[in-house]
C-alpha cells in the first residue's frame, strides 16, 4: 500500500460516493521521541507551552539475569528459548534468546503448554515500559521509580512507569507500579524447601508523583498497607492534579490475606502480591490535589462514590478522576448500579466538583455506559458514551456543557463508526480517533480526527499533512490552545531484532520492513492551505482523505450490523 492510505468508497452496495478529494498542507508532524533504545513511542498528552508528554515500549537488547531456572538442564527454558552455554555464561543473548525469554517470563497464563511464569514470583518480571517528555527538537526519557540492578548492570525494567500529563509551570504527573528486587528467602513450615530461595518482590502496587524540578515527589494513598495504591491522570496549570487513591482492603482480601499469608513459604508483602493478582485489593475514590510550584500539598480533597451503597450493593464499587481543569472541576467515571435495588453496576461519566460527586447524565435510557475524559476552562467535557447492541459495545464521542447541560455527539466518518474523543482545548476543539473503514470486518481501522465544536467542522488528521506524508494517524491525545496536536501515527521503518540490529531478508539483500508506532507532534502551519493530493490507482479504496461535513451520514441499509470491540 502506498504512503497515504485510503477509506474504502465502494461497497457492494453502493453507500456512499465521495466527489473530490482535499488533502492539506495545514500541519507539520514532527518525530517527539528521538532515542534508538525502544522500538515503539506514544503520545500521551501536551501542555501549552508545547512539551509532548509520552510512553516507549519494546525496549532492545532487554537485560535477563542468569538465574539457576535458565540454566538448568531439565528446565522449561533452556531447550525451549534453545539457550547456548556461552549465553549462560556470559549473560549476553543473541535476538532470539531475548525475544524467546521476554516473550516467556511475560505470560500470566498458561497457553500453548507454556506456563505462566509472570504469575510466580521465582522468576523475573518483564514490565518495559517507560515515559519521556520533549518537543519536536528534543526528548528526554524519565525515570520514576525504577533502579539499576548490579547484577544486570542495567535498569530493571520490571515495571509500568506512566507519566501522564504536565503543565506550563513545568510540573510533570503521573504513576508507576515498584520495581521489582531480587530477594532471597528461607522458606519456614512443612513444605520448606531446605535452601533459601530467589524471589521477586515489589513494594508497591502503584504510587502517584509529581515532578517538579527533576525531583519525584510522591501523592501517598490514605492506605498505606502493602505500600499504598494511588494514580494520577492530570495537571491543570492552577496545579490541580486529578487521580484516584486506596482508602482500605476489600472485605475479602483481609480474609484472603489471613488465611494464606502466614509468612512461612512466601514474605508477607510477595503473599500480598499473589492475593493482589487474583482480586480487587484496594477499594478507592477519586481524589484531587492541589499543589504549590515547589510540590507542596496545598489541598486534597477525596471524592465518594455518586450513590450510597445498599446492604446489597457489596461488590468493588468505584470511580475516577481523569481531568481537571483551573477551576478545580474533575471529570471521570464511576460505578453507577443499575437500579436502586441491584448490586450489578456500569461505569457512567462523573464530574467531582466542590466535594460533590455528581453523574453527567441522569438518564440512562440512551447510553449503556460512558466515559468522560476532558474539561476545558469553559467546563466543556468530552469522552464517548456507548450502547450495548449486538453482543458489544459501540462507542460515540460526545461534548457536553457542564454550564447549560447541552449534549453533542456528532457524526465522524460515518453514522455508526465507533469515535472517542479524548481532548479538547479552550477554543471548544476536539481531538480523538474514530474508524474510517466502511467494511464487513470484526476490526476497523481508525484514524485521528480534530472537530471544530463552535464551526461544526470535522475532518481527518491525515487530510491536514502534506500528501507524501510517511505518517498515518491513526490516534490522537490531546490539543493545546495553540493547536498542537499530540498523536500516534504508524509508520513504516527497517525491521530490527531484539538486539536492536535491522533484519537483511537473504533473497533480496535489502532489510524486511514493519510498521511501528511513533508519537507525532502536529504543528499547525501559518497560512497553511488545503491542496489537492493526486488520486492513486487502488480498485477497492480511495485516498485517506475523507473530509466530510459532521452532517454527512452514510445509509447502512441491508447491512448485517458489526460487533466491534471497545477500546
């Protein structure tokens, strides 16, 4: 497929036909991400003095240690990954050795006769993902929690570290689960083993920060048991940040932890890890800080659940906070049961505000279940409400003004193509993804759109670059009050092994290709005009460039309807 990709226009029975196609030159896209350690990068977030916030993954040259499960003969991996005795001796792992292991110590369940070794704490923990900040001239990596091992001589990279947002005072949030550390153990009681035995043990579950200056400083949860439990979404440039806290143990996780964490065969806090693998551990809520620009707590300010739960209603009920915006108004979502006298219950779009958790819409006769994602400082808020049809949920992005109770949900590409909205700035712009494919498939592609809510204009990101683009868009995070854009765009590169190195296919000489995913940043373009892009030979699609009116509708009349997945 050529550089620009393309939405099919002729289905076999004739439902839609698109005269012209315009493309444009109104944004530049720009690589955020500069660094060669990880294989793929994503947009998070942008603040508005233009620092993207993002996420890289498939880190290469992964570190494994040598541990006696690796070595030895009779284990489950040396003949499996085919381990060398010059890997086990040094410790350096060719491309397939590494993929094989990570692959492996990553499963939390058994398949295909493997076990899940991710869900036993004696092996390694695989976690990989990391975040990093910067513009279109510079990124930089952050690290939160995570540490360099002496054996490894390298980071662990046990864990998830998420930094989620920033701001224009430069304060950076976000969470991450612990690393963990390799510990050694004497097992107690009649099932001991006689020799101490190596395990992995994190101290935490997930802990919330901000970053000020270079300096972590750590948003504790109210609980504090087993290391606490809390997350953090947002910032908004009054330093409000947005996330949720741990406020106790569930009922039956104390039970669980009684029974079966005697400190004989596993440490308290590893036992706690198992328990916390199998079930809710924490219950939560919502929660708002505000801090100063030296990351003193000014306020915090904990939100409920939207109902009182019944003697009935005893399940993991909870909510929250995604976004705040200056006026200390969060929005989210949170468990709403389904009548007053169930106990079964769906997550529905919530706003926190003034210690008063509140549903955005009391009537649950059209939705089945939402999310709100966003707030802008015009209390607008944007995120996608689904109906449950077909066996699956379909999802439709909405705006809603908190000021008049007004409800939009406009059309994307198509009348029933599922869309999200996840950002919108204070010009009441909003970007999200939405499908574009009109086809029979299970899965539909989708790419980033932007829609202007004041000139009702939509249109997809790709129509907005210039036409030899090697970007597709194909999802969008947020918008600043200049316009950037942060998004992940795919993009096809040389294919490179877990060592890093590009993969040569032996018939040809030339490197195998791959689509990756990169986060972008999109600029608009001063006096950036729409240009007309050359149309390309493809029976069955034409150009990506779709740009419709949000009125355009397309008849699916005869179709049989589409189960699609939510994402």
């Amino acid at each position: 497929m050529s550089n620009k990709y393309f939405v099919r226009s002729l289905i076999s029975l004739s439902l839609l036909t698109v005269v012209g196609q315009a493309n444009a030159a109104k944004y530049d896209i720009k690589e955020v991400y500069s660094g060669d350690k990880y294989r793929q990068s994503f947009a998070i977030d942008i603040d508005n003095q233009g620092t993207l916030i993002g996420a890289v993954r498939d880190s290469f040259n992964f570190p494994i240690y040598v541990e006696p499960y690796l070595t030895a003969e009779t284990g489950p991996f040396r003949s499996y990954c085919a381990l060398s005795d010059a890997e086990l001796t040094s410790g350096e792992f060719d491309s397939s050795s590494i993929g094989c292991l990570k692959l492996d110590l990553a499963r939390t369940t058994t398949s295909n006769n493997r076990v899940g070794y991710g869900a036993s704490p004696i092996y390694q923990k695989i976690g990989d993902y990391k975040s990093f900040f910067g513009t279109a001239d510079d990124s930089t990596l952050i690290n939160i929690f995570d540490f360099i091992d002496d054996d490894l001589g390298d980071f662990t990279n046990s864990n998830v570290e998420q930094i989620r947002a920033s701001n224009s005072n430069g304060i950076k949030v976000g969470h991450g689960t612990g690393p963990y550390s390799k510990i050694s153990f004497q097992q107690t009681g009649e099932f001991a083993a006689e020799s101490p035995v190596t395990m992995w043990q994190q101290d935490f579950l997930s802990r919330a920060v901000a970053i000020v200056d270079g300096n972590v400083i750590e948003l504790m949860s109210e609980e504090t048991r087993y290391g606490g439990y809390s997350t953090v979404y947002d910032i908004s440039d009054s330093n409000f940040i947005a996330g949720s806290e741990a406020i106790g143990l569930q009922v039956g996780v104390v039970t669980a932890l009684e029974e079966n964490c005697t400190g004989e065969l596993l440490p308290e806090q590893v036992c706690a890890w198992s328990v916390f693998r199998s079930s809710a551990f924490y219950n939560t809520r919502p929660v708002v800080w505000q801090i100063d620009n030296s990351g003193n707590i000014v306020s915090k300010t904990q939100y409920d659940l939207v109902f009182t739960p019944n003697e009935n209603q005893t399940g993991s009920y909870s909510s929250r906070a995604i976004a705040v915006n200056d006026l200390g108004i969060a929005v989210g979502y949170g468990h709403v049961p389904y009548s007053d006298s169930s106990a079964a219950a769906q997550d529905y779009p919530l706003v926190f505000q003034n210690g008063t958790t509140t549903e955005m819409l009391a009537d649950h006769e059209d939705y089945d279940r939402g999310y709100a994602l966003d707030i802008n400082e015009n209390n607008l808020i944007v995120g996608n409400l689904d109906t449950y049809f077909d066996s699956a949920y379909n999802s439709e992005f909405f705006i809603y003004d908190l000021n008049s109770g007004e409800l939009q949900t406009p059309t994307t590409f198509y009348s029933t193509a599922q869309s999200t909205a996840s950002g919108i700035n204070d010009e009441g712009v909003v970007v999200g993804q939405a499908e574009y494919e009109v086809t029979t498939n299970q899965t539909r592609r989708k790419h980033g759109f932007i829609y202007d809510s004041v000139k009702k204009e939509f249109f997809d990101l790709n129509d907005l670059t210039e036409c030899n683009s090697i970007y597709e868009i194909v999802s969008t995070s947020a918008i600043n009050n200049a316009g950037q854009i942060a998004a992940t765009a795919l993009k096809t590169v040389d294919t490179r092994d877990y060592k890093g190195e590009i993969v040569i296919d032996p018939s040809t000489g030339e490197a195998y290709q791959e689509q990756v995913a990169v986060a972008v940043l999109l600029s608009p373009i001063d006096g950036g005009e729409l240009e007309e892009c050359a149309t390309e030979d493809e029976p069955d699609y034409k150009r990506k460039g779709l740009s419709l009116p949000v009125s355009f509708t397309i008849l699916l009349s005869g179709l049989i309807a589409i189960r699609r997945k939510f994402l």
